[in-house]
C-alpha cells in the first residue's frame, strides 16, 4: 500500500467512526416493530384497506398513472397522460404498501403490488433510465429541464424499493432502484454536470439506498445533490417569473442557511436528506445548519398543530409569525416532512425536543390529512372554516394521500431506538420489538391506552440479566416550558412531577436532554410503569402572532381541540371562552372514532329584541381533536378560540 491510499484507507475509517459517534440514536426499523395500539392499529388496518384500495383505484382504473408504465413497454409511440410528476404517486402508494404488508399481511394486496413492479421493471430503459413523462414524450429532452421531477420520482422509487425489500426480501424493485441510481450517478456526478433538483426528495432517498446496500456511491451522490444547491447553477434554468432561487432552498449553500424559505415540501425533504447525510458522514456542518434552520421553523413559523407552510401561493413560507387560521396551507405532505426531518434531527442530536415536534406534527397536523373513513383527504388543513373545506376523494396533483398513507404504515419507524448501551422510547404507542445490545436481545414492549389516557408500561425481558440504560421522553407539554420554542406558551401552570416505577416501586431518575434516565441492570420481566397526566392546557400565542392575538387554544395529552359547528348548534365562531373557564372531560364519538371530548361554559349573544344589538348568553361548548374534524360534513370550526367580545362572530 502506496502512502497515498493508506491516508486515503485512515481517513475513511476516521470519517466512519466520527459518523458513528454523530448519530447519538438508531431508529429501530419498521419491519422490526409489531404495533398492537388501540389508537393506531385501528388506523394502520384501515389504511391497509381502505386507504390503499382507493389509492389503487384511483392510480390504475381513474388515472393513467399505472398506463403509462404499459404505453412505455409497448414501445407503440402512445403519448403520456396526466402530470410529468405522477410516477411519483406509484412509487409512494408501493412503499405504504410495503409497510402495510408488514402490519397487515395480505397477499391479495402483495400479489398487486408485484403486479405493478413488473409494470414498472418493464418500463426501465437499459442505461437504467426510468420515467414515463420523458420517455413517452421525448427521451431526447431528457434530464433538461430540473424543474420536471425527473430526480423526485427517481427519489420516491428507491424509497419504495427500500421498503419493498425490507418487507418481503423480493430484489426486483430494488435492483431498478439501483440501476436507476447509477445512471444518474454516471449523468451527474461522475461527468460533473451541474444539476440542481427543482423538488428535492433523491437526497433523503439515497441514503436509504446506501444505508440498504452498503454501497457509498450512493452516499456521495446525495452529498454532490446537497453541495449543488447555492451555487447559481439553477438560474435562468429553473426560475421563471414567480419563482426564485429561495423557492427550492437554493438561494444560498445548505451549510449556510439559517432560515427557511420557499416551498414547504422540498423544504423538508431537503433538510431530511441533509441530516442523513451528516449523520453518515459525520459533517457537522449539515448538523449546525439544520439545527439552526429548525429554530427559525419551530420558533417563527409552525402552527399549533405541528403544520408548516402558511402560504398557497407558493405552497410554503411568507415571512415570520404569519400564520392565518382559515386561510392556513399546512399541506399534509408539510407535515409528514416534519415526522421525517424531526426524526432525524433526534436522532443526531439525542435531543427529545425533536420528537416533542414530531408528536405535535404527526397526532395533528398530518393525521388530519386522513378521514376516519380512510377513502378522504385533506390537501391543505386550516385552523378554522366557515364551512367553506370539505374532505375530498383525491387531487389532481396526489401527492397527499399515498403520503399520509405510508406515514400512518410506516409509524413503527418512529417509537424505538438504540445506542451503544440504551434504549431509547420516544413515541408512547402499543408495540413490541426486539432491541440488541452488544449479545443481549432485548424483548421490548409497550402497553397504553394513549392518548386517551397518560398511562404507559414498558415491559423489559433482557434474554439474560443486562446492565443498560432506559431513555423514556418526557413530553414537553407535562412541563410549563413554552410550546415551540417561545412561540406558544401555557395559560396556567402545568409544570408534572412524574412518578416512575420500576417493578411497582418507585424509583429516582435524572432528566437528560428531555428523557428520564433509568440505569440499572435489567432482568426479564421487569416493567417500567407512569402516568403523564391528561389535564386540559390553555396555550395562548406570542403577540407577533397577529390572527391570534385575545385567543386561546385547547391541547390534551398530545392533542390539539378544535370547536365544530355541528357539535355546537352549528356554530363555531360566535362565543367567548373566558380566560378562568372549567373544563370537562366526556367520552363520546366522532362517528366510530372513541374520543374525549372537552366542554366547558363559554358565552355566546342573542339578538335582544328589539333588534339594535346583542346580549350575552351561557353556552355549553364541545370541542373535540383537531384530526377528526369534518368527518361529519363541512361547517364551521375554529382552533383559536375567541376570549374576548371583539373576537366573536356574533353573525355568524
């Protein structure tokens, strides 16, 4: 060995153990959890069936989308029908399949989705090349335009394949994926051509590719996307009159931003893909820089519910603290960016504020997305109506529904980790997995009715007696700390001490970064036993929050309430909750959804009689979780709720 190459050998091994050290947590995998939630599992079966049927039908009988994956193997000169981005839509409704058969195994449903990777093994161009829009319509325009998702859709594939592959072991989508990713390796980065993706999702993607095959080409290649962006080589290429380089992040370098801008979507599959490839490379760069754009977005510009994206103009970000109700984007897909890009930010960091936003995000702002009927959807979702939203049974761009889908598929992704010597419970959900340290298997499991109720056991069975240390996150809505950052912030005090016992002892524990401690060596059959409590929050928001200013919010456990009209005599926006009001907590149903709901006193106003005016009168008000709102037909609804006269719509 040459000296150069052995400098070369040393500093991979020492970009590898420093990438090691980076990554303080390892998400236990979907395939490896087995969810057995009351809250979930429901949700999980029914977009098992539901939820895909519909996305079946619409994708292969309603929309060409599945058609032009055969016009393309025909080779008969058919033009493509439908958006240049609707492969995409296959690709991700395959990964929520994917997850899908791993919770719901269902062999009619695998039999389909094989029958569609053949249709899609069938399109593939031998250099590798896999999209129906350009190869339908001119392959010689090819990778000209980086605005035409040409690299999005490659992304959604490997994530599909990955998916596929971890669920049933079949190569077949994989092995596309994998061509695929070559060709664009050998079109970009090895013939260093500029490239900068118009929607970004290939740098998130090729990290699963490499993290699946070991292969660092895939690596590097997500790393080239990253370092492309900044640099000027989108302009007069990809931006025309109403968009700038700031729409798709591409203002500046990564590793120099600060704040978020643009789209809301690209935004967070950008910053996901960043956070992988500094967890895998150990550059802290990509590290300070995410963690510095996620103060800007948790601390100026989220929502209550965990949405992102105020604006539909360009689908995203306007300025700070410009976050209207009724007129809120919050496009689902926003929201399941937020689960993503917040997870990966725990997971380098070790730090529970990351999955405090992931909870908020994926209990409101993204659940929304799905009816309790799981056959419709919501593209956007506003924190209040006048009755003017309904739930729809698709979108000409469908992007939403297949993402809501897998999120929902994929949630054992997001309740377990590991360290070198730690476990780590981050989502309070029904499960059981099995965790390794060094020798040990450690049987793992969780018991809950939450969030109905805050009470949690977590049940140990070290297949022998293991020293180790427990990491149970201790959600930031037991304490008093400001919501978001100092976004929100608690009306009354809230500040739980909460009791942790260990085999129904009570037991000491410290507070590290947000989680409890508890290091002891385990034997099978111990069980960690709390209770978060449930109490009903009052959250009232910054002043820079204009369209919130003399209101206030209702939030239970993880959950964010809403008042709808047709609990409430059709009215949502016509009363007072005073700043003292008392809240009672009622079992009931939104359809066949088991909810508890809130009521309390409010003041409402009747016309007097003799016309001229209003007169204040008791009302008995219901507000029920955000998510399940407009299940039952459109009406109004508010998630701030008026505290003073001025703010009542006494007309409506």
């Amino acid at each position: 060995m040459t000296n150069l190459p052995k400098i070369l050998f040393l500093g991979l091994l020492w970009g590898q153990s420093f990438a090691q050290n980076l990554r303080k947590i390892e998400p236990v995998k979907f395939s490896e959890v087995s969810i057995t939630d009351a809250f979930w599992k429901p949700k999980m079966d029914k977009v098992a069936t539901t939820t895909l049927q519909a996305c079946i039908v619409q994708t292969e009988v309603k929309t060409p989308r599945i058609r032009n994956f055969e016009k393309v193997a025909r080779k008969l000169g058919e033009k493509h029908e439908g958006i240049y981005f609707d492969d995409s839509d296959v690709y991700k409704a395959i990964e929520a399949m994917a997850y899908s058969l791993k919770n719901h195994p269902d062999a009619e449903l695998e039999k389909k989705t094989d029958e569609w990777i053949d249709k899609i093994a069938a399109a593939q161009l031998p250099d590798g090349y896999l999209n129906t829009y350009y190869t339908l319509n001119g392959l010689q325009n090819r990778w000209t335009d980086m605005e035409k998702h040409e690299d999005y859709c490659a992304g959604h594939l490997i994530e599909a394949a990955v998916a596929y592959y971890n669920t049933t072991g079949k190569r077949k989508l994989l092995d596309v994926a994998i061509r695929f990713a070559n060709h664009i390796d050998e079109t970009f980065r090895l013939a260093n051509r500029p490239w900068v993706s118009g929607h970004q999702e290939i740098e998130l993607a090729l990290v699963k590719l490499y993290r699946t095959t070991k292969d660092e080409r895939y690596l590097k290649l997500s790393e080239w996307f990253l370092n492309q962006r900044g640099r000027g080589n989108g302009k007069g290429v990809i931006w025309d009159d109403w968009k700038d380089p700031a729409y798709c992040q591409d203002a500046i370098p990564v590793k120099d931003q600060k704040e978020i801008t643009g789209h809301a979507v690209r935004a967070m599959y950008l910053y996901t893909g960043a956070a992988d490839v500094a967890v895998n490379t150990g550059d802290t760069g990509y590290m300070n820089a995410m963690k510095t754009v996620w103060e800007d977005v948790v601390h100026r510009n989220m929502y209550i519910t965990g949405g992102i994206g105020s604006s539909g103009s360009n689908e995203g970000f306007s300025q700070d603290f410009d976050l209207p109700n009724e007129n809120a984007y919050c496009e689902t897909c926003a929201s399941v960016g937020m689960v993503f890009w917040n997870q990966r930010m725990n997971a380098l960091t070790g730090e529970s504020k990351y999955i405090d936003v992931l909870e908020r995000s994926l209990y409101n702002g993204a659940l929304d997305g799905l009816s309790l009927s799981g056959d419709r959807f919501f593209y956007g979702n506003p924190l209040a109506s006048i009755g003017r939203h309904a739930r729809r049974e698709w979108f000409g761009t469908a992007c939403c529904p297949s993402n809501i889908a897998r999120l929902v598929a994929s949630l054992g992704d997001y309740i377990y980790g590991k360290s070198e010597n730690g476990i780590w419970v981050n989502l309070f959900v029904g499960s059981n997995t099995n965790i390794k340290l060094g020798n040990t298997e450690i049987l793992t499991s969780i018991e809950t009715n939450y969030p109905l109720n805050g009470k949690v056991k977590i049940s140990m069975n070290p297949s022998t007696k293991t020293k180790y240390t427990l990491h149970v996150r201790i959600p930031s809505w037991t304490t008093n700390e400001p919501v978001a950052g100092n976004l929100y912030h608690y009306l009354g005090n809230y500040a739980a001490n909460i009791a942790m016992m260990v085999n129904g002892r009570k037991i000491d524990y410290k507070i590290e970064n947000g989680y409890a401690i508890i290091d002891r060596e385990w034997s099978a059959g111990d069980i960690v036993s709390f209770e978060l409590p449930m109490d009903v929050r009052k959250i009232v928001a910054r002043n820079e929050l204009k369209q919130d200013n003399d209101r206030m919010a209702l939030q239970r456990g993880p959950l964010v309430y809403c008042v709808e009209g047709i609990d409430n005599e059709g009215k949502a926006w016509d009363f007072i909750v005073p700043d003292n009001a008392k809240f009672t907590e009622v079992s009931q149903q939104v359809l066949s959804e088991p909810i508890i709901a809130i009521q309390t006193d409010a003041t409402t106003f009747k016309p007097t009689p003799d016309g001229l005016g209003f007169k204040p009168v008791k009302k008995r008000i219901t507000a029920i979780p955000y998510y399940t709102w407009c299940n039952r037909g459109s009406g109004q609804m508010q998630v701030w709720l008026p505290r003073k006269v001025k703010n009542a719509m006494v007309n409506y």
